[in-house]
C-alpha cells in the first residue's frame, strides 16, 4: 500500500501482525552495501489489479481502504495512457492522429465510468444511497460520452459496453432508496439495452417490486387507484419504459405487478438453474400473493400460497406466505 510516498515490502492484511524482517533482509540495509533500487511495483502499473485489491477490501467490510484503492487505480490508469500527444500517437500508431486524440479522450470517458460506478458501489454498500444515485449518474454520463455504441476501439479491441450494468445498479440503488418510479425506469432500460443479459425472471421481479412500492406510496397518500385491468394492457418487451408504459404504471400501479411477477414465476418455471432461481421463484410467488390479496382475489393468493416447492431449499419468505394464507383465507 502506497502511503505517504513510501512503498513497504511487503503488505499484510488488516488484524494481522506484520512478519519481522529476516537477516537477509536487515544485512542489504547495513552501511556499505548497495541497495538495489525499487522497481515501480505491480499494484502501480495497473489499475486492474487496484480494482481487483479495491473489490477484495470491500468484500471485507473495509470501505475506506477499498476507497483509496479505487483513487489508485483512477490515477495509475491515467499515468499509464499519458496525456501529451506523443502518448497518444505511441498508442495508437496505425490510426490518424486526430482519431487518435479522439479515442484516448473516450478512453478517457471509459476509465472515468469504471471509477464513478465503483465509487458508487462502495457508498451504496455503506447505506448512501442518495449519493450513490449521484456517482451512478456520473459514470453514465461518461459511459455515453464514450461513445457506447462502438463495440470495438480502433486497434480491433473489444469495447463491452458498461451502460447496462450501470443502469441495473442504479436500479437497484434506487429501489432502496425507496424511489420506485426511476428503479423501474432504469431496470426498464437495462432490460431494452441487453435483454441477452438482464431479460432473466429476477429483473421483472425487481419491477414488479418497484411497481408494488408505488401502490403502497399511492395508498399512504390516499389516491384513489382504478384496480381494474383495461383492454389494452399488457406485457411487451419492446413496451418496457415507454411513455404509454410508464403512464400505465401510474395509473394502474397492481395490474403492472401482476404482469410482471407472472412473467417472473414463468421464467423461473422454464429455468435450470437450481436454488439461484429457487429464492427468486418464491420471492415473486410471495410478491404476487400480495397483489391478488389487494385485487381481493383470495382464490388465486391462495392456490400460489399452494405453490411453495418441496426439496432441501428452505425459503426465507415461509413467515411471510403463512401470514399472507390466513388473510386470503379471511378474504375468502
């Protein structure tokens, strides 16, 4: 870890004591002899590997290591591009150089991206949500600049676009930030920018989440809400965030949930991936119990109440579903 200017020998991690020097050691310090100069180290040559070391501190519960680590890895990366002309001209010699200055700068953009949406990450894991949100818009806004839409730079690399995965964490940030409406916004274009990827059961359970939130937002402030379903709606992939959509999902806040979480259990149903998909199937079974209790549907919440699967998968929403059986029974 470099702090200070001085780079150890040798790094331990937290509540480890560190290893006292060996004799080989201590001798190549003694005066007279001559002491090999450092070598710039691995952890400041690349900004991978500080994001590697960045992800390992948080996974450890260490935010603020995990924080310089990230401001390491954002300045080794711009060390290793350079910013003078001739950097640019060294990376990229089989291309103009205009086009060259063009792409460092939207390399630029891209390394700012990967930084913005980790600096998020951290603060989302801490519990700041709101500033997390911020970070998230940051590195989306750079992720554009770059030009998304390439998929490879000019040398023949591939260029992966980051933008889904911003927006689904940003989604996700926002659903516990309990602002439902852009939860459900910026799932809705995840899932449009990369349906390969994020069209799986537990995106629509997270929009249908997002759409039972808004209901129960609405209850607490006493609107009056139409439980009715219209002719006219549905559920289309192609739909997911547009206007007509985000209109229904104001106006029919439950009908929304009820498409949505039946898409998911349907998803789960055809899926193979075991308990993953499990914890996923009873979260939107448990979901969509809820909403056939408020459309005062008691036969059809309790035939899903019938539906928990048996196996070595215990579910953790079991409290949840016996309390949800005995309303619908009530109701029926």
């Amino acid at each position: 870890w470099n702090e200070g200017g001085k780079i150890p020998m040798s790094a331990t991690f937290e509540g480890m004591p560190n290893k006292p020097a060996t004799a080989q050691q201590s001798q190549s310090t003694q005066p007279g002899n001559k002491v090999k100069k450092e070598t710039p180290t691995l952890q400041m040559k690349h900004e991978s590997v500080l994001y590697l070391k960045a992800n390992l501190e948080h996974l450890r519960g260490n935010t603020s290591k995990s924080l310089k680590l990230c401001s390491e890895a954002r300045s080794a990366g711009k060390k290793s591009r350079g910013r003078s002309d001739e950097s640019s001209k060294d990376l990229l010699p089989d291309v103009p150089r205009d086009v060259a200055e063009d792409e460092m700068a939207m390399a630029d953009c891209y390394d700012e991206a990967i930084y913005f949406n980790n600096l998020a990450l951290l603060h989302q894991s801490a519990g700041k949500v709101h500033l997390a949100l911020h970070y998230y818009s940051i590195a989306l806004s750079n992720m554009e600049r770059s030009n998304d839409d390439a998929s490879f730079w000019s040398n023949g690399l591939v260029k992966p676009s980051l933008s889904p995965e911003i927006l689904n964490n940003m989604a996700v940030c926002a659903l516990l930030a309990r602002d439902f409406k852009k939860s459900y916004e910026f799932l809705a274009r995840c899932i449009k920018l990369s349906p390969e990827v994020f069209g799986r059961a537990r995106s629509f359970l997270r929009l249908g989440q997002s759409c039972i939130g808004m209901y129960t937002e609405f209850l607490q402030e006493n609107k009056t809400l139409d439980n009715s379903r219209p002719s006219g709606i549905g559920f289309k992939l192609e739909d997911l965030g547009s206007e007509e959509d985000m209109e229904h999902l104001e106006k029919y806040p439950l009908v929304k949930a009820q498409l949505l979480l039946e898409n998911a259990l349907e998803m789960c149903t055809e899926s193979k991936h075991g308990d993953a998909d499990r914890e996923c199937y009873d979260a939107a079974r448990v979901a969509l119990t809820y909403v056939k209790l408020q459309l005062k549907d008691a036969k059809g919440a309790l035939e899903l109440c019938k539906g928990s699967q048996s196996g070595s998968f215990v579910s953790p929403y079991n409290h949840l579903e016996r309390i949800y059986r005995e309303a619908a029974t009530n109701l029926a």
